[in-house]
C-alpha cells in the first residue's frame, strides 16, 4: 500500500468561501493530466497524485483512463445540465469526459474509469462554487483493480484535502452522499455491480432490453459488492449475488481467467460474448448456439445464442480444438482475459448544501487487499493454448 506523509497544499491552502453550492469541474492540480487522443483504438490515462503533480515527492495509487472514441482527455467532468429520471431529480453530474450526456443510454460511455494502481488512497478533487441553492449530482464511477492483489473491501468517502492532509467530511457540512435516491433494482441511495454480461437476468430490470440474453456466470441475477451508506462514507459490506461465490474476492485483472470470446458485431464496437471460459482445469462452455432463435436460418446473430442449463454445461480439454469448434460450429472465437471481472461499476450520488463552506472538496477510494498468504489464484491455461486467436478489445478495454 502507498500512502502519502505529506498533504496537498493546495486543496488546504485555498480560501475559504462563505457558501457553496455548485461543482464546477475537475481540479487537476494534484493530476498529470493525459494527452489528447483522436484515433479510434487510442487511449491515455491522467495519473493522480497524493499532492502537487510537480512534488517530486509524489505518489500515486490510481489513474483516470479514457480511450478514443469513447471518451477523451482529461478522462473525467463535470457537467451542470440539469435532468431527471426515474432515479431522481439532478442538477448535474460527474462524467466520463465524452459525447455522452447525464442522461444518455445503456452503454454510452458515461462511466469515468478509475484505474486502481495500489492499495493506498485515490483523491479526486473537484472545485465548488458559492451559491444559494442545494445541487444533487448523479455519479457514473467504475473502478478497475489493476493492484496487482485481490481486494477484499472499498470505500468511497468524501472531505477535503488529499495525501495525509485528507479530512474527512463530517455530519451537517453541507457534503454528503445523498439518501433521496433511488437507484438500481431495489431503489436503492448507493449500490455497486459488475457488467450486466457476466451476471444478469434478462427479466427487467434489464439496462438493454434489446439484449435477450442473461448473464455469462450466473443469467438469473446480477452480483457486486454490497454497499453501507453513511452520510459521508459509503462502504463494502461483502458480495451479493454469485461472484464471491466463483471468485472468493474481487480480482486483479491480472488474475481474471481467460475466456472463448465471439465478436459478434464484427467490429470491435461491442463487448464481445463469453461462450466458454477457463474453469482452472478446462474450458467450460456456458453458452450454446441455435441458428433458429433469430428466425433467419443460415445466418447467426446475438440473438441465436442462449443459456445452457447447469447440467448442460460443456467442458473440453485445453487442446480439443476440434471439439470447440465443433460445438461453436459457424462463429470464430478469440481468447482473451475476461477482464469485465476486474471492473465494478458504482452507482452514487453527491448532495451539495448551500450551507457547504469551502471551495473544493475531494472523492476518496480506498480499498484493502486480501491478506497474505492470498488465496491462490486460478491455474489458467497459457495464452493461446488453444490456438485461437487473440482477441484483444478495442474500445471498452476498461
């Protein structure tokens, strides 16, 4: 774990302002922030720092990433239109840096992704300014364990300050997470869960209900962490769902098994569909194809694969390549990581007062890794065991 022995002075040092009550954007003074990308299939990330980006001292524990055409450099925004939706009412949001809107669509990019490098604190700081009014602001969050450790806990908190000048928010200051909401499933102030792909039931709520499809390792419910609110701190409280059951704790991506990928789209475009994964000792197919479901005989679409029952489920020899592909029999497959399994997506939302003194405040994650000796992790087969090719996604890589 890397953690700071000095603040940042500048989100200690700032003026006091006499009321607050609107975020302006991102303050990126303890960021590097990345280039500029243009080029589909090209990515940056903007490193964050636990003082000053020009400390010499510096340290960092995460990172914002953006790939074009996604999104783009700084990686991370604000946007101050308001929207309302069935989950609430907002004044704005926080956002990856992209086309997307507040309110946009199932898969449309707005998730900033936070890159978690180590175990110790990420700050991100964001610049308020003095008004009358209270502003709700909906936050699309993904984080990425990219520790290099299984993680067996989070939090998100809120203060101010960053490094070891961190200070915690407090009961009544004007910032909180907000309780009004309701979001997710079960109406719910916070809730976090990993990509509908791999955990899911195609009965509603389903984010894409054009997508009839459930989940790769469970299709009747989606799984995460659960999630205790606090009025400043929102903290894990153990999984839901199926994924600690498969996994134990959440995983580095470096750990995350590999997967028989199908790019269905032909493109890139789209996260492609897990029909098989690495199990430690085979492959195990957890999905079929029937060119029938589509009604259009001799041409397979999405819509043609379905879930096997448990008891059908297919498994092969890491070298029967014959027998996969006999079994996947019209589609080309690709092995790849099933890197969604790193990824969690965190649903929140911050309340600012009027009565909020001060002219910044900053996003706090930590996590905690599982402690040592780990548990071992998955005897995956080797890349390209089976000699198919290697697919390695293009836009959605976080």
């Amino acid at each position: 774990m890397k953690i700071s022995v000095a603040g940042l002075a500048l989100a200690t040092a700032l003026p006091m302002a006499g009321q607050a009550g609107t975020i302006t954007g991102w303050n990126t003074a303890n960021v590097a922030v990345g280039d500029a990308v243009v080029a589909p299939d090209t990515s940056g990330v903007s490193v964050v720092y636990d003082r000053d980006a020009t400390d010499p001292d510096k340290v960092t524990n995460g990172k914002i990433y953006y790939a074009a055409p996604e999104a783009f450099n700084p990686g991370l925004e604000v946007t101050n239109t308001g929207y309302t939706t069935g989950q609430g009412t907002f004044d704005g949001c926080i956002l990856a840096s992209s086309d997307a809107e507040c309110n946009s669509g199932f898969q449309s990019g707005k998730r900033f992704k936070e890159h978690l490098t180590d175990t110790g604190p990420v700050d991100l700081v964001f610049d308020v300014t003095a008004d009358d009014t209270d502003s709700l602001y909906q936050v699309f969050h993904r984080m990425v364990n990219l520790t290099g450790q299984k993680l067996e806990s989070f939090s998100v908190q809120l203060g101010t300050g960053v490094g070891s000048a961190f200070t915690a928010s407090t009961s009544g200051d004007g910032l909180s997470f907000s309780s009004t909401v309701k979001l997710g499933p079960n109406d719910e102030a916070a809730f976090s869960q990993y990509p509908f792909g791999l955990f899911g039931s195609v009965e509603q709520p389903n984010p894409n209900p054009d997508f009839t499809l459930g989940g790769f390792f469970d299709a009747t419910a989606r799984s995460g962490f659960n999630l205790t609110y606090g009025e400043d701190t929102l903290a894990s409280d153990g999984f839901y769902g199926a994924y600690g059951d498969i996994f134990g704790n959440w995983l580095d991506r470096s750990s995350t098994p590999d997967g028989l990928l199908w790019d269905y789209d032909g493109d890139g475009s789209a996260d492609p569909l897990v029909m098989a994964w690495d199990n430690g000792t085979e492959w195990e197919a957890r999905r079929g194809i029937d060119d029938t479901l589509d009604g259009e005989i001799g041409v397979l679409s999405v819509k043609d694969v379905f879930a096997l029952d448990p008891d059908d489920w297919k498994t092969f020899a890491y070298g029967d390549t014959d027998g996969i592909s006999e079994f996947f029999k019209g589609i080309a497959l690709g092995q790849d990581i099933i890197e969604d399994l790193a990824n969690l997506n965190l649903n929140y939302a911050i309340a600012l007062g009027s009565n909020f003194v001060g002219t910044s405040f900053t996003l706090r994650v930590e996590t905690t890794p599982v402690p040592l000796p780990a548990a071992a992790p998955l005897l995956l087969a080797g890349f390209g065991a089976l000699g198919f090719a290697a697919r390695r996604r293009r836009r959605r890589a976080a």
